[in-house]
C-alpha cells in the first residue's frame, strides 16, 4: 500500500463538503467545556497545524490551533481513504500545560 501525505488543504475541503465524523467524546467534551461545532470548524479552517502523532490507530492525528478571537485547539483525525474527518476532542489550552502563546507545549 503507497503511503500518503494528509494536508491541512485535504482535511478543510473535508470540512467545507461536510465530511465530518463527531466522536462522541469530542461532543461530550465540547459541551462540558462550553465549545460549538462552528468554534472547531472556525479553527480547522483558520488554525495551524502545531502537533503531530503519525503513530496514532487508527489513523494518525494532529492537533490544530487558533487563538483569534479565543484560544482553541482541536484533535482531528483525517481518513485518506473515505476523505473524512474525525474530530477527537477540542479544548481552550491553559497555561499549565503552554507558554504563553498558548500554541507551545510546557516541558516539565
């Protein structure tokens, strides 16, 4: 099997056409952390890619961010083969776990 590369471009043309798997943990989570579906939308299509896991199963994620007009991050997972989406989980970052740009991750 070739191995491809995911773009941010093949995951926004997923979202823009509607091709979007909500976990239910994601939707559990947003809404215990008061976060819409257009917020995570907002940030796929706006925000940058700022973590990698290609070696998460069953297909590799990301972790966008965005910090206009607030702070949001977003896992996603993007299925080459169907063209789909999945979004993990979205959550507003702190400074516990990030610098103050809120983007890099703490080392401790």
């Amino acid at each position: 099997m070739t191995s491809c590369t995911v773009t941010l471009n093949d995951i926004r043309n997923a979202v823009n056409a509607g091709r979007v798997l909500w976990k239910k943990h994601a939707l559990e989570r947003m809404l215990e952390r008061g976060i819409s579906r257009n917020q995570v939308k907002n940030t796929i299509l706006h925000g940058a890619i700022i973590e990698n896991y290609p070696d998460d199963h069953p297909i590799p994620s990301i972790l966008l961010a965005i910090n206009q007009p607030e702070a949001l991050h977003v896992v996603l997972a993007y299925d080459a083969i169907s063209e789909q989406c999945h979004i993990i989980t979205a959550y507003r970052p702190d400074l516990t776990h990030f610098e103050l740009d809120l983007i890099t991750r703490r080392l401790s």
